[in-house]
C-alpha cells in the first residue's frame, strides 16, 4: 500500500505532518512525500518516508510553470501508483487532485488548510486572482473524492460560493499538536508577549507591531518577541518596514527556527491577530505548552479560545483591542498562569495529534487504522 503526500514547503512536511506521517507508515504504507526543493529532506526521511522533488513556485502566478508541475505530479502518480493521495494547500490541491484523478489514483483527498490571500485580500490583483483560483478549485473538488477542512467557515464558504459539494466535505481540529513535544513549561519571570508567524499584513504583523509599541509606551519592562521571516511576496512587510520596531527596541526579532519550543517558553501569552486562518498551528503549540492567547474574533482563530477562560477573542485589524488585552494580562498577571492551565486542558481535550490524525486516517481511508480509537 502506498500514500503520496503533496506538500508546498518542506518545512510544513515535516513540522505540521510529521505525526500523521509516522501514523501511516505504522498501518503498513509506504510513504512519499513531494516538495518543492531538496531543502531539509533528511528531516523527511528521518520520519521514515521517501522524499521525491517537484519544482513548484507556491505563490508565483505563471500558468506554463503550474501546468509543467501537474504533468510532474501526474507522471510520479502513474509511476508509483499510490493507493492514496493528500495535497494541502491551493496548488498541491489543484493540480494534485487534477493529476490524481487523470492518473487513476483509488482515493483523492484535498486538504484547504486556510482560504488564503486571494480569499481575504481586497485588492484588484487578488480579485482577479480569485476569480480564476475559484475555476480551478471547482475543477479539482470534482476530482477529489473528499475535502477536508480545518474551520466551518471555511467549509461553508467553498460551499456557498459552489467551489465544492457539501457532501464531499469533512472538518477536523487542524493539524493537532504534539502534546507531548510542546508540553506545559514554567512562565517566565518577566511578562513577555511573543508571535510566530510570517511578516504578513495577513497574519496581523502591522496591529501586533502597533499593540507592542503603545504597550512598552505604558510598561517600559514588557518584553515583546516576534519570530518570522519577511518574504518577497505579496501581503508581506519588508525588513525596510520591520526595522524602525527593532531599533526602538519595541520587539526582538528573530528568524526561521527549527526549535520553536525554546521561544514559546520564554514568552507569557501568545498573540496572533491574524486576519483568517485554517487553524492556527502556532495557537495549538503555545496553548499545549500552557501559554494564555490573545487572537482575532475571525474564521479559524475564533475556534481556538474560550474567550475569557482561555485567552481573549479581539476585533479583526484592531490594534488598540489587541494592546488593551495585552495590558490586561500585565496589570493582573495573575490571569496568566490560570489562562494558560486551562489553555493546555482545552488543547489536550480538542486539538492533541493522535485525535485529528485519527480522523485524518478516517478520511484517508487508510487501512489499518479503522480500529483505532484515542480515549
């Protein structure tokens, strides 16, 4: 039995599917995994899959270059003949699901793991992006057998905007999170705020920078971290526009990181004013490690905090909300450490690994799995 895995990062492979990938090698699959480039493959194949590189720009716009990776995909799927296929993200689930389905590939599964720029944007060029993006996802949900969702908004909105059937969908708690690899530590001393995330308008980069400055404004002694390449894309802030905030000293900044635990220990809540999400991985990770959070009131984000219990829901694009709740956590730090145990008890009980990747292998329909049950 063989399973392909179509994957637009190699980074994203391994760190967000790592799990669910070591669950189906454990049913007796073998295990490819695509990517893009040869960047960090080892890391792959440590899990115990075979790594095969598609070139694939994720956010370039050229239609020879897309057509050229569909007929890559399509030409690994006669080759290998998997039993399986799951592509993640807008093109490996475009043109995965279109080669899949011409190749003959048993079960087509199409992971949306957040609706994207060209779904959130309002600019005239994501517009037009979305228009076409919008013909090629209905094209490919009519070839995926079913499309699994980390949000209902999500859901609900392919569905309302007849990208997808509703028959065909199915939602999970996002990736999940290792509980045990991001367990609970010991708070800092010192009040610190952290966001991990790319420098992205989208991921709520310009309010988090903005709520950081009126807060050390206030409280000179807080501590403000960020953790996160600035990228050459579209909806991207760039090092020019980051680096008035790093000279003032309002944040410390640090880049790209395999070791994201040793940053979620050093901060006391955890904030993302993310604009839409599939679901934030990031969130899971901070809450399983007992940190409060502070995250947007929007699709995606809004399913990973009790508001009030767990954390604090604020306004989409509203710096002055995030500031305020970051101040209220500075002011009665005694929120944080109860905000943060009953953050863990809420991830272990709806978002740990080994319940979503039980219900990803459901919807796999991989064999082997069928009598699994996590208690």
């Amino acid at each position: 039995m063989k399973f392909i895995l179509i994957s637009p990062k190699n980074r994203t492979a391994y760190n967000f599917r790592g799990d669910l990938i070591r669950e189906i090698i454990a049913c007796g699959y073998e295990v490819i995994v695509t990517g893009p480039n040869r960047d960090n493959i080892e890391k792959i194949e440590a899990l115990g899959a075979r790594f095969v590189e598609i070139p694939m720009n994720k956010n370039g716009v050229n239609p020879f270059a897309d057509l050229q990776y569909q007929k890559a995909l399509y030409r690994l799927f006669q080759t290998e003949k998997p039993d399986v296929v799951l592509g993640y993200t807008s093109k490996p689930v475009i043109y995965g699901s279109i080669a899949a389905k011409k190749a003959g590939v048993p079960h087509i599964a199409a992971m949306v793991t957040g609706a994207g720029y060209a779904f959130t944007a309002k600019t005239a060029k994501a517009k037009a992006i979305r228009t076409i993006m919008s013909a090629l996802y209905k094209k490919a949900f009519r070839c995926a057998d079913v499309a699994i969702f980390q949000n209902n908004d999500d859901r609900k909105q392919f569905v309302d905007l007849h990208l997808v059937k509703d028959e065909k969908c199915v939602v999970v708690n996002g990736s999940g999170v290792n509980t045990e690899k991001f367990a609970v530590a010991a708070l800092p001393e010192r009040t610190t705020f952290f966001m991990l995330s790319r420098v992205m308008y989208s991921k709520g980069i310009r309010e988090y920078l903005a709520a950081c400055r009126m807060v050390k404004q206030k409280y000179p002694a807080v501590r403000c971290m960020l953790l996160g390449a600035c990228e050459n894309i579209q909806d991207s802030l760039s090092e020019a526009d980051l680096k008035p905030f790093i000279d003032d000293g309002t944040i410390e900044h640090f880049g790209e990181t395999d070791t994201v635990a040793d940053y979620y220990k050093q901060c006391s809540v955890y904030v993302l004013p993310s604009y839409r999400e599939g679901t934030p991985r990031t969130v899971l990770e901070a809450m399983s490690m007992g940190r409060a959070v502070i995250t947007t009131d929007a699709p995606g984000c809004r399913e990973t905090v009790v508001d009030g219990e767990t954390g604090f829901l604020v306004p989409v694009q509203n710096a002055e909300a995030v500031a305020e709740k970051m101040c209220a956590f500075v002011e009665n730090p005694e929120r944080i450490k109860k905000m943060g145990q009953a953050s863990a008890e809420y991830c272990r009980q709806k978002f740990d690994v080994r319940k979503v990747n039980a219900d990803m292998c459901r919807y796999l329909k991989i064999k082997g799995n069928e009598n699994f049950e996590f208690v």
